[in-house]
C-alpha cells in the first residue's frame, strides 16, 4: 500500500510533490516523517532543506536499498525503519519536534514491476501481494477462504459488480487445479457479463485482494491516530489516496476531528468541546496539468492535510465505528 504511484517509465515520480513541499514548510527546518518512503521522492526534496530531520518508514525492505543510499549523504538527518506506519507509536517520538507527517498510499513503479510480489495482473506465477510484514499471501486467500468471505472481499474492497460470481468460479477452480495470477485473471474475465474497455477486467479484485492481503484498511486507519498523536503543535498531516475507499477513510477522520463533535478529555464536559485539527481546505488537491501529462497514473491521486490546533494527546474519534464493517472483513485473515 505505501510509497508513490508512478508511470510505465521507469522513472520515480513522487506524486504531488510541489504540492506537499508548499504545504509542510521544510524550509523553516524541523522533524518530518515519511510513512510511505517508497523510493525516497519526499525525503530527499525535504532533507534538501537545512535543519530538517527526516524519519523515514516502509514496510518493504526493498526500500532499504534507497534508504541506505540517503543515509549515505544525510547521516546525521535522516533515519529509515523497516515498519509499518502503524507502528510509529513504537519510535518513542514524543519529545521530537514533529512539524510533518506524510502518508502516500500509492505503489512505486518498482514494486508494481516486482513479478515476486505478483502486486499486477500482468504479473505471472504464484499469487503473493505481499508488500512486508505480512501473514498471509493473496494465494492463501484464493484458496482458502469461502465464497462469501471472497464476495465481501471483491465487493467492498474493489467495488466488484460481479464479486459473487467471481466466488464462486474461484472455489470451482480450485477444485480442479491450481490459481496462479493467470488463471486469476483468466477466471474474472470469463465471470464478466460485461467488458469495460476503460479499465482491465481484473483492476477491482486486484485491488481488493492488495488491500485485504496487506490489511490496508487498518493500517490506514491505525497510522492516522499515531500519527495525529505524535504531531505537535501547528503541524501539517497530509495523506495522498488513489481510490475512493481511502479517500473516503481519510475525509471522514480528518472533517470529524475538524469539527465540534470531537471532544478532548482535557476538557470538561460543560465546556465547548475543543477541535484537534483545522482543516484549511476542505476540497481535495488535485495533480497539475502538468504532473499529469509526465506521469498519467496519478490523475487518481487525491491531496488532503489538516494542521493540528493543540499539542493535547488524548482525543475522541468515531473511525473505527465508522468503519467497522471493512475492518471486520479483513478479520477474516485471521482463519489463515
């Protein structure tokens, strides 16, 4: 799930780049933290600001290769951990000047390409998805789970309209022999009723399968609250999306903690509640003309930040209610 959407050349486009820079002020120096290094295109444009720190996240240990070719120029600024952005909690930041946190929910052209990681329909042999730190690979999900299990999964992760037949043609095939990645995609282009000529056939459920092998779900929603306690004072969350289900996640968490409803425990409870956030724009920043016409895949990239209002820790969110029945359907990983 982490790290920048990018083009068919091999050429690393951070996405929103311009945009996230204008926003976060690294120019003004202190401590910022990239959830989705990915190939370093937000950390390297921030450390090439003075008096700026960069902590860097991925669960990929790929991106360690990059990391270390940082390390190599900013030792002194910038720290790279094999971890999933849920786990910022367990960096001890606290006491660090935390100015900015970036999330870019995006995949990099390299991990796309990884035929190891099998992440695309053009990908070939066993089905895997998995981007690190992981319990399961999409291939024990094809054939271990039932047909209602993959329905909810291809229906509410994918938005697949043909999420039951596709069940259903999966369990019968796996009967009779093995699901690699092109009898997958085999196998939902023969469920369709319908072609859509704009995107592949098999687009949605691979999506779905990424975001339930990966549980992008409560990631997402996990490395917002750490992320929205570690910040301090006046500084900048901002999350980049690619589909709606996270775009969706991320205004919800962002307008609800933005508005009056959201209560400190600070506070006493006769008083107007106080808001975590203020949200400056509500509307979501979109890709230039111009970043659009060098790298196509990001016109799906959506742009939201809030600023933090208090340093106070504790606070109140509906997220995880709200959300519930998603996260409730990547439970069903636990069976595997």
């Amino acid at each position: 799930m982490e790290a920048t959407m990018v083009s068919d050349a091999p050429k690393h486009y951070p996405v929103l780049l311009n945009e996230i820079i204008s926003i976060i002020t690294p120019q003004h120096g202190g401590t910022f933290i990239d959830c989705t290094f990915g190939q370093g295109g937000y950390t390297k444009k921030i450390l090439s600001y003075k008096n700026t720190q960069v902590i860097a996240l991925d669960r990929d240990i790929e991106s360690k290769k990059k990391a270390d070719e940082i390390t190599a120029n900013f030792k002194e600024r910038f720290v790279f951990k094999n971890k999933k952005f849920s786990q910022l909690d367990n960096l001890k930041l606290k006491n660090q000047n935390v100015r900015g946190i970036i999330f870019d929910l995006g995949y990099s052209y390299s991990q796309i390409k990884d035929s190891a990681k099998g992440l695309s329909f053009n990908s070939s042999g066993e089905l895997n998805m998995k981007m690190g730190i992981n319990e399961f690979s999409a291939k024990d999900v094809i054939n271990n789970l039932d047909i209602k299990e993959l329905e909810k999964i291809f229906r509410f992760f994918g938005d697949e309209k043909e999420a039951k037949k596709i069940a259903i043609n999966i369990v019968k095939t796996r009967k009779v022999k093995k699901i690699d990645t092109k009898t997958l995609v085999q196998l939902i282009e023969d469920s369709k009723k319908r072609k859509n000529f704009k995107i592949h056939s098999a687009t949605k459920v691979f999506q779905a399968l990424r975001i339930f092998v990966n549980k992008e779900i409560s990631e997402l929603i996990n490395g917002l609250i750490i992320a929205s306690k570690v910040l301090k004072k006046d500084g900048i969350l901002a999350v980049v999306t690619f589909h709606s289900l996270e775009d969706k996640i991320v205004k919800h968490f962002f307008k609800s903690l933005s508005e009056k409803k959201s209560v400190s425990r600070y506070v006493p409870s006769l008083e107007q509640p106080e808001t975590l956030f203020s949200m400056v724009q509500k509307k979501p920043i979109t890709p230039s003309p111009k970043e659009l016409r060098e790298n196509m895949p990001s016109r799906s990239a959506k742009l939201r930040y809030v600023v933090k209002k208090k340093d106070f820790y504790n606070f109140e969110t509906d997220i995880k209610k709200k959300f519930q029945n998603l996260i409730e359907i990547e439970n069903y990983g636990i069976k595997l």
